[in-house]
C-alpha cells in the first residue's frame, strides 16, 4: 500500500500534511510489552514513579536518580522544609519539594513537556482525500512498523490491511503516519471497523467505524 500525507483530525473536517519518510524499519518485537493503557511509554521509556500514578514517562536512569533523590530526603532538607545549600526543590508537581541538584529539577521539568510526546497513547482517524479513504494516527513507537486493519461488522472478517511505517512528524506526538487504503470514502453505510496496531508493542487503537465499498469502473 502506499504512504501519502498525515492526516489531521478537526472538530468538522480533517486536513493533510505532507509526510515525510527515511525512518528506519523496525520489525515486530517477539516480547510484547505490557499494555498499561494510555498511559503506556513507547519503547525506551518507563514511568518516572517519583511518586505514586506518577506515569511521566523518562529513561530508565532517569527514574533510578528519581528514587534516589526520594531516599535522600531527611540529608537534604532543613527543618523548615528548604533545602541544604547546592539543592533546590524538583518540581516534577506543584508541590513536590524533594530536594534535588538544580541540573536535576532542569531534567526534571523537560521530561514533564515530553509527557504526551513520549507516551504509547496510539490513535487512528480515518479522513476524505479526494473521495478515497485515508487513515492517520499518531503516538507510535518511532520507526515501527504499524498495521492498520478493516474488520467487516457482519463477519468479524479482515477484509483489507496494510501496513506502515510511523515516522517523526512534526505537529504530531510520537509516530504517526498517513495511509492511503485505494478504496472509496462514501459508501452505503458504516458497515466496518478500522484499528491500528503498533507490532513493536502489540498495542492497539480503539476501533472506529468506516464504510467499506469497492469501486466499480
């Protein structure tokens, strides 16, 4: 199948951009990673756990030194809640005074605005290019490959994939992705579901109606 543009979704209408290709391919992992929901990291990335529900996802290392610092409250911090000389507060959430180096409370406020970015929260959307169907989704795990399906109601039966590449975009969290399906947009009636799987994890998109019709020429 070919790639053609990322697809926006819009309260009423849903525009094009122009994708952008040369990620590498990565083949499916054998070991699937354990669905957490939307808050699951893409691949690289685990929960940050500085404290409980504290689902920021960062590197590894990051949330060692995460625990760490936690460990290290009663050395750090003064009897008036400050903290000794050469610390300041990590900030991770308002109200989180743990006392920690200043390159750390830096670490730790970028990794907060890479929140959404980093998480494995994969959509799809389905769009009208032109009277053909297109599907876009975005919050993949970057140079996977993702499989997009058309499941008809009446059967359960796959009646048509293809498969996909997700790239860095910008404007888009994680990997995205536009393809083109060659079928019609406008048929008589929603009569399919379509969702999207990341190969990499194993995690799958919610599923979401569509027509499928086969032009006749």
């Amino acid at each position: 199948m070919t790639t053609r543009r990322i697809l926006r979704t819009g309260a009423n209408t849903m525009m094009a951009a122009v994708l952008g290709l040369g990620a590498a391919l990565l083949g499916a992992s054998s070991a699937q990673a354990q669905d957490f929901g939307p808050d699951t990291c893409r691949q690289g990335y685990v929960w940050r756990d500085a404290r409980p529900g504290d689902h920021v996802c960062v590197t590894p290392d990051i949330r060692s030194q995460a625990a760490f610092d936690n460990s290290q409250v009663p050395v750090r911090t003064l009897p008036n809640g400050f903290c000794v000389q050469g610390f300041v507060w990590r900030e991770a959430w308002v109200g989180d005074t743990v006392c920690v180096t200043p390159q750390t409370r830096s670490q730790t406020k970028f990794d907060n605005s890479q929140a959404d970015d980093r998480r494995l929260a994969v959509r799809l959307w389905a769009a009208n290019t032109a009277g053909q169907l297109e599907f876009g989704g975005d919050h993949f795990n970057i140079g996977g490959t993702v499989r997009v399906q058309i499941i008809l109601n009446s059967t359960g039966a796959v009646v048509w994939h293809g498969d996909v590449t997700a790239v860095r975009n910008a404007g888009f969290a994680g990997g995205s992705f536009g393809l083109f399906t060659g079928h019609p947009y406008t048929c008589a009636s929603k009569n399919a579901t379509a969702r999207a799987i990341d190969l990499t994890s194993g995690r799958v998109t919610a599923s979401i109606a569509v027509g499928y019709c086969v032009r006749i020429d």
